[in-house]
C-alpha cells in the first residue's frame, strides 16, 4: 500500500467488496466451526445429521 | 457450503484484483485454505478478528473505562447535564478533549474509583431507580393501607380480626382478614 503504483489493485471495487464479505464470511466460518465441532462432541449423531454437518462444512 | 462462500470470496477478489498473478502470490494462503481440504480449519483465523474486537470491548468495559475515545466519552458522561459543554468537548480535538478531561479530574474532589461502562452504569442506575421507587412505593401503601382502617375503625374497637375478634363475628367479608 505504499503508493509505489497505485493501480496495483483497485481499491474501491476491491475493498467494498472486502468490507461487504467480511461480515457473512465471518458468518460462515462460524457456521463452519459448529459444523466441524458438533460431530465431535456428540459422537452418537444420528447418520443423517452426520452428513448434514459434512456438507454445511 | 461454507467451503463455497470462501470460493466465491476468494474468486471475487481475484476477478477484482488488477494484477491477478500478483495477487495469487501475495494471497497464497487464501487460496490453499479454499483449495486443500486440510486446511479447512484455517477459515477459523477469520474468527480471530472478531475476538480482538470483543476482546478490546470486553477488556474496556471490565477495566471500567469505555472503549475507544475515552476522554472524550467519560467527559460526556461527567456534563450530561450541560447540553452546551457536550457539544463544546464533542467539537474539541481529541486531545484537547483529553487535557480537559485530566483538569476536571484533577479539580473533582471526589476520586472516582469505579466508572463502569455505560452499559454498567445505566443498569446500576437503572437498579436503583427501582429499589428507590419500590420503597417509596412500599411507603406510601403502607399508609394507603392504614388510613381507612384508621378511620373506619369505631374508637376502641379492636385492631386486628383475629378469631373471636369483630371479622369472626360476621360483619366483615372475609377477605378483609387477608
């Protein structure tokens, strides 16, 4: 970020886009831990749950 | 799924990018998280950010202080009742708003030593509007309640209606015992 070439990256288009995604990809990941989490700690899952929390993940 | 919200992220930045080979380099690590399913977990660093930013909340509030410009936040709080001098701190520089805050601190006689937070502070306030009102309230039943037995008492007649007492005898409905 230092100037050197300032066309380097577009940082309007690109840097809305990061402040837009952020949230939901925040979001997502915490979706992602739950998904991964769950079938761990609760090893009797019933076979279809299972596969649920393999997709979301 | 969520492997494909991170796809689509990480191909929307590419695509927005102006030099992509240069991109793909520097991104690196975007781009193994979302290709090599190993490094799935590596999505949780994005977590990370979110608890610096609780962390930096949680940590002000327990200290006791509010999170970001401080001064100029306790000084808020210590003119509420001065609309004009808010507005006045709001406009000052920050650190203007600081060395102002530090000669009001230093003139108060009184230390503060807890400042709760405002969430804190407006519950503690909050609690204590209701214990105050509740005993006025108690307060002023009270007397609501002993006025019209005072007066509807016939001078020398009992107070209470006990058993055997005026209310046992049938003059009086017996809810009123209650």
């Amino acid at each position: 970020m230092g100037g050197r070439d300032p066309r380097r990256v577009s940082p309007t288009r690109l840097q809305r886009w990061e402040r837009t995604a952020e949230w939901p990809l925040t979001a997502a990941s915490l979706l992602f831990l739950a998904a991964c989490a769950w079938p761990i700690l609760d090893p009797d899952l019933a076979r279809p749950w299972r596969t649920a929390f393999d997709v979301v993940a | 799924m969520t492997w494909a919200a991170f796809a689509v992220d990480y191909v929307v930045r590419l695509v927005l990018a102006h030099d992509r080979g240069r991109f793909v380099r520097t991104h690196l690590l975007d781009l193994a998280v979302v290709v090599l399913p190993m490094l799935r977990p590596l999505r949780l660093l994005r977590l990370v950010t979110v608890l610096s930013v609780l962390n930096r909340y949680a940590g002000a509030a327990l200290r006791g202080r509010a999170p970001d410009p401080p001064q100029v936040r306790d000084h808020q709080r210590a003119h509420l009742t001065e609309p004009g001098k808010v507005a006045e701190v709001g406009r000052m520089p920050r650190r203007a708003a600081g060395q102002h805050h530090q000669r009001l601190a230093a003139a108060d006689p009184e230390p503060v030593v807890v400042q709760p937070g405002p969430v804190v502070g407006v519950a503690v306030r909050h609690a204590a509007t209701v214990v105050r009102h509740d005993a006025q309230e108690g307060r002023r039943r009270g007397s609501h309640d002993r006025r019209p037995t005072h007066a509807g008492r016939k001078p020398g007649a009992p107070r209470t209606t006990r058993s055997g007492g005026v209310g046992a005898a049938g003059f009086e409905p017996a809810t009123a015992r209650l």
